[in-house]
C-alpha cells in the first residue's frame, strides 16, 4: 500500500474510492479497485481511522486515507448530537483531502463515511458514481443520492425515486478468484470424503444466533453432510465432532470451498447473495432480523425466495428443529432451485462500474 501523501504516477490520473464501517462497504470495492488499477488510475481509498479498511488494502497499491465518520441512526439517540459534529468535521477534512489529491472522479461504495466525502466532492465539481448493493439502498446512499451523478444498482428493481441522475444496473461485483474456484482443491484441502458439504456462513463477523442453532442440530446434519462452518472471528466452539469444521474466518481458497459446497447457509447481505446466485449454490437464507437492522437482508432474502433462487428461514423461527426441516424441504425442491439458478444472469459488473467511472473523467 502506497503511503498517504506519496506522489503519484499514474498516467491516466486519480480515483478516490470512498466506503466502509463494515466488510460489506469495502469488500465489493476490491475487485473494482483491482480493475482500475489495470487500467493505470492511482487510486485513493478514504475509510474510517478506526475500521479495518486500511488492512483488507494491504496487498494493493492504494493509498489510504482516514477521515472521522460520524454514524447515522434512524432512531432518537444521544450520540446523534455528537455525531452531527464528527459529519461537519468530516466534510472538511473531505475538502482537504479531495483538494489535495485532486481525484478526477469519486466513487462511493456507501456507508456512513461516504456521506461527508461525496458532499464534499459535489461542492469541489467533482463527479460521483455510487453503487448500492441492496434491494433498498441504505440510509447513506439515499442522503448522498442529491449530490452522485450515476447511481450504480445491483437490483433491476431498486427504486431511487428521487434521484434524478443516470442509474444504471450493473448487479454487484463479485471477486473473480470465486468464479474460478475448484471444487475439487476445496475437498482435497481439507481432507475430505465425498459425503455431501453443508458450507454455513454468518457473514464478516459472524451470526451468533446462527452459531447456536447450527450446533444444536449438529447431530442431526452430520447424518447426511459434512459441515463447514464459518463462525466469525472469536467464535470458534472448539467442538470435537467428526464431520463437523469450524473456521473463525476463511480468506485464502473462499473459492475453491464455495465451488465444493453443496449447499451454503447464508445470512441474506447483498454480497453474499451475489456471491451465491452467480455461483449457482443450492441456499438457505437466513436473514437478520429487522429488529438487529434496517431490514435489507429481509428484503434481499425476500427476493431471492420470489425468484425461487433461495429457500428462506427468518431468524424468528430459527431453531434446531426448523433448521433441518428447512434444509429437507430445499433438498425436496433442489431440481427446481436449481433449474432457476441455472437461469440468473451474471452481468459483467466490475466492467461496467469501472467503464461508469470512467465516462466522468
């Protein structure tokens, strides 16, 4: 990663790249970085200081800037008093970033420190293209909408019905190391028969309701699947079953497990989705309540179930029991799932955002 302030020289000029508070701000950002950085643009990433941002950039020649961000509720609550300051405080170091790097155009991936810096770059003159993973766009995206050019969606369906720019659809981008994963190196990595894969995921940091159940119908599932269980960082149990795997997180080969899964349990994010419908994955969804969030993975799961790419359990009737009846009932309708799955149309996302991107310089 390049240093903050390091002269630089790319010929075709500078991209800021603004996103992050969580893994689902950033990581869809990373393939999109890696295009433009193909395509010879210096590119600036500007996160929160205290995320983690800066770490999932390590290994790419970005240079990273930290601004503060204050968060944005959608409830009464104290801490909206202070944050209205670390917003004002925010738009000004915006300015100053921006004028000292002079990006030619910004792209935002959304969360709540995008907002001051697109702002800032509206009152500079300088073009932003957004991009909104979810169904319903997120409270940042919808307050940043007034000051982006185009609006980038991952879903036909989205509606932005005050946005008077260019929106275009070009689905969510997906790291092309996944489409490229072997199956086969998946089962070999980690010694495995060819009993069939149940792959559960909770998402960056894990489902700690999910967790629970998944361990409590441990001795029914390990009849039928091997299970892999991505349980997020400080959760893993430490139980001594066989067929039963836990890893906190999984970076290198995420590809070659996912193309050995035979099913994945899912929270409902918009990038694990994605992830799963490009890939063709028989899916469980099991999205977060709307009581732990504005409701989008609902939404998503809500969407991906009327298509009939995903079978669906909200968290509410979560349970051991219910777990395993909603994993009979997909394996009954797997040919259908997987008869519309085999009908999802994979855009050529990250081509289409950076080309976007580009049409503003």
């Amino acid at each position: 990663m390049a240093a903050a302030g390091q002269q630089d020289q790319s010929s075709s000029g500078v991209i800021a790249v603004v996103g992050g508070g969580s893994a689902g701000h950033v990581v869809p950002a990373l393939p999109v970085i890696d295009q433009l950085l193909a395509r010879q643009w210096a590119v600036h990433f500007i996160g929160t200081r205290s995320g983690f941002e800066e770490k999932l950039l390590q290994d790419r020649d970005v240079t990273f800037h930290g601004i503060a961000a204050g968060k944005l509720r959608r409830y009464l609550d104290w801490q909206n008093v202070t944050d209205v300051g670390r917003v004002a405080w925010a738009v000004i170091e915006s300015l100053v970033l921006l004028g000292r790097i002079k990006p030619r155009v910004v792209f935002s991936k959304g969360g709540f420190v995008s907002l001051p810096l697109v702002f800032a770059a509206w009152l500079l003159r300088v073009p932003v293209v957004a991009h909104e993973s979810d169904l319903t766009p997120g409270l940042a995206n919808r307050l940043a909408s007034s000051f982006v050019r185009t609006f980038c969606i991952s879903f036909a369906e989205t509606v932005l019905p005050k946005f008077r720019g260019r929106i275009v659809h070009t689905g969510s981008p997906i790291r092309p190391e996944l489409l490229s994963g072997d199956g086969r190196k998946g089962r070999l990595a980690l010694a495995l028969d060819d009993k069939k894969i149940l792959l559960v995921t909770g998402g960056s940091l894990g489902a700690d309701r999910l967790n629970q159940v998944l361990r409590a119908a441990l001795p029914e599932l390990l009849r039928d699947y091997t299970v892999i269980h991505i349980c997020g960082p400080g959760k893993v149990s430490g139980v001594a079953q066989t067929g039963y795997l836990e890893f906190e997180y999984v970076t290198e080969g995420w590809g070659d497990l996912l193309s050995a899964a035979d099913c994945v349990i899912s929270r409902a994010g918009a990038n694990a989705l994605f992830e799963l419908l490009s890939l063709r994955k028989l899916n469980l969804l099991v999205p977060l309540s709307a009581k732990a969030s504005r409701g989008d993975q609902i939404a998503n799961a809500e969407y991906a179930r009327s298509q009939g790419y995903s079978q669906v359990l909200p968290e509410s009737a979560l349970n051991a029991e219910s777990l395993c009846d909603a994993l009979k009932s997909l394996q009954l309708n797997e040919a259908q799932h997987l008869a519309r799955l085999a009908e999802f149309k994979r855009l050529s996302t990250i081509d289409l955002l950076v080309d976007e991107i580009e049409a503003l310089t």
